[in-house]
C-alpha cells in the first residue's frame, strides 16, 4: 500500500497583507509541529527568534519542531530537492509543507507546478490556498494591483489581516466594503478576521479536508475583476463517474490555461456515500480522491471555477448537459458518457 500523500498548504497575499506574521503565531501551535515552511529567499521570513538548529543547507529546525528553508530557483526542483532529503533520512520526517508566496506572486502556477509534475504528484496534494488582505489597503490593493486579485480569485480561505489597525470609528464600514469587494472576487471562500483570533493552525489543517466549496448552496453570481471571475456549480443527483470524466476533459478542453483553477465535491452514482474531491489547475489536473464520508449534511456535488475570461454561456451549457437538462446546440448526457475522451480520467472518478 502506498504511502499518504503529504499535504501541501500555500498562504499568500500581496505585499504587507501580513503572511509572516501569522505564520509566525500558526508555526508556535502544535498541529504545525512537523511541517516545513518554503519562503522565497528575498522574502523577510521573520522567523529568527525561533531558530535553534542549521539542519543541511538552507534547511532550518524550528523550536517549534518546524522545518524552514529559503526557495532557491525552481519550486519543483526545491521540493524534489527536500524529498530526497527526507527519503535519505537527512532532514525530520515532515508531514506537512507550507508554501509562503512572495507578495508579488501569482499563486496559480504553485499549484500548477505540483499537480503537472509527475514525481511531486505522486508524492503531494494540494491542500488548500489561504489569501491574506490587509484590512487597511485591501481595497485599493484590489482595485490597481492585478495579482492581488489572481491571489483572491484562487483562495479557498481569505482571512482579513490587520482590521485592528483601522480607526474604530469606521471600521465597521470599511470592513464591509472590503468583505462585498472580496466576495465579488471569490463568492465560494469563506472570509475571516485573523486580527479578532479567527484563523489558527487547526483551521489551516481543516482546509485539507475539502476544498472549501462546502458553504457554496446555489452556483453563485460570478464577480470579477476585468478579466477574472469565479463560479460556483452546484447539482443535487449524483453523477455517473464516466460522463463526470467527460465534463472535465471538455471543461479543460474549452477553457486551456484560462482556466485558473478548479476544485470541488463531487457526488459519483458508484460511490454515492464517498465524495470525490477534485483539484485542477489550468489544464492540469491532480489524481481525484475519495473521502471516506461527507464533511457535512449536504450530499450535492459542489464545483467551483476560477476562470481568466469566462465564458458563463459556454460553462452553463456544459454543466446543463452534466445534468441532463435539455439544451439547444449543446452536448447531452449520453454525448458526455460516450466521450471517447472519457478512458484519460474513468478509471480514476471510478
């Protein structure tokens, strides 16, 4: 039997949102004991005072019993670089890697980067995607700064950082601006205040257990920047896996490297009682995986999108299909099961 594969968590948020300073408090309590920490080398990792131990390199033993190491060029080269440390037995086993961005970073290509690689599949998952905003900025960040919407738009948690900051008196106006800013973005991430206590390492453990499409009830207005938009799908039957295959060959099919990211819950008529989740990344995506129950009473498949450009009409015409709804100059359900495209993905939805 295989071994688990190994989480991986990407915090991000633009530049002063706050990053290190969370992870600073997060690193101290005991769910992140065994984790390793990857920030960029020009980044202020901030984490010295907790520094006891040079392990190999550039690899560092927290007191916190948390690795950390600085990325030097190339992510997939960096973690295949760690793997074969911790396979060699030169490094603590970690159980657990957590990705800081740089505030300028477009978060998509990281988890493009682990789902297209072959090797670092095979040994990691992607586990989540936490966007920090600052409360004092957020929305004039959001409003100029392209990236930071790329960082909102794929989040699956946005935690709203230094609202402590804000002067009482309008605080909570400006909080609720920037909250319908943030949902406009991402409608499917549910949103919390880091400054009032709400985010700690249990949360950032928790996103690994499905990937936060649970409060999405009804497919939700998509909002968008002037090219971005997310969007939420939602269907209450259950779906053969062979026509779910079909829909995802075809949604990478039409949408390519426009689509950002994709991830959901999906209800399989062959296993109804075992939700599938599903991680996707531009036109790549990572091995589909069984839970063993349903993280909540609702047993409907719930897919969110996080599309550059997106074509509402097109997606809608698709999903109609997946639900067998009527529709004119779309594919039906049986079009969908009969993809010949279906053998890349059945086996696996299966």
């Amino acid at each position: 039997m295989s071994a688990p594969l190994i989480p991986v968590s990407v915090v991000t948020g633009f530049l002063g949102a706050g990053k290190t300073t969370l992870l600073n408090r997060l690193l101290r309590e005991p769910e992140l004991a065994d984790a390793l920490v990857i920030v960029n080398e020009w980044g202020e990792i901030g984490l010295d005072h907790l520094l006891i131990e040079r392990i190999e390199g550039d690899v560092i033993l927290l007191s916190s019993g948390c690795l950390c190491c600085s990325l030097r060029g190339d992510l997939v080269d960096a973690l295949r670089d760690l793997t074969a440390r911790r396979d060699a037995g030169r490094i603590p086993p970690f159980d657990r890697i957590i990705i800081e961005t740089t505030g300028l970073a477009d978060p998509a290509p990281v988890l493009h980067a682990l789902a297209a690689d072959v090797e670092l599949a095979a040994r990691y998952r992607i586990a989540g995607v936490l966007t920090l905003v600052d409360a004092v900025n957020g929305v004039a960040t959001l409003q100029n700064i392209g990236e930071s919407i790329r960082q909102v738009a794929i989040a699956d948690r946005l935690a709203i950082a230094k609202s402590d900051l804000l002067d009482a008196a309008d605080r909570p106006a400006r909080l609720e601006a920037l909250i319908q800013r943030l949902r406009a973005v991402n409608p499917a991430a549910a949103i919390v205040d880091v400054a009032a206590g709400e985010f700690r390492a249990v949360d950032l453990v928790a996103l690994d257990s499905y990937p936060g499409v649970g409060q999405v009830a009804t497919r939700a207005p998509a909002g968008h920047s002037p090219s971005i938009g997310a969007y939420a799908l939602r269907l209450s039957e259950p779906v053969r896996a062979a026509a779910f295959a079909s829909f995802l060959d075809l949604l990478r099919a039409m949408l390519g490297p426009r689509l950002l990211r994709i991830k959901g819950l999906v209800a399989l008529a062959e296993h109804p009682a075992e939700p599938l989740v599903i991680h996707g990344v531009q036109h790549i995506f990572h091995p589909p995986r069984r839970l063993k129950a349903w993280p909540d009473d609702d047993r409907a498949t719930r897919i969110v999108l996080v599309v550059d450009g997106l074509n509402r009409a097109a997606i809608d015409r698709l999903w109609a299909a997946l639900s067998g709804a009527p529709g004119v100059d779309g594919p039906d359900l049986a079009a969908l099961a009969d993809n010949p495209l279906v053998a890349r993905h059945g086996g696996l939805l299966a």
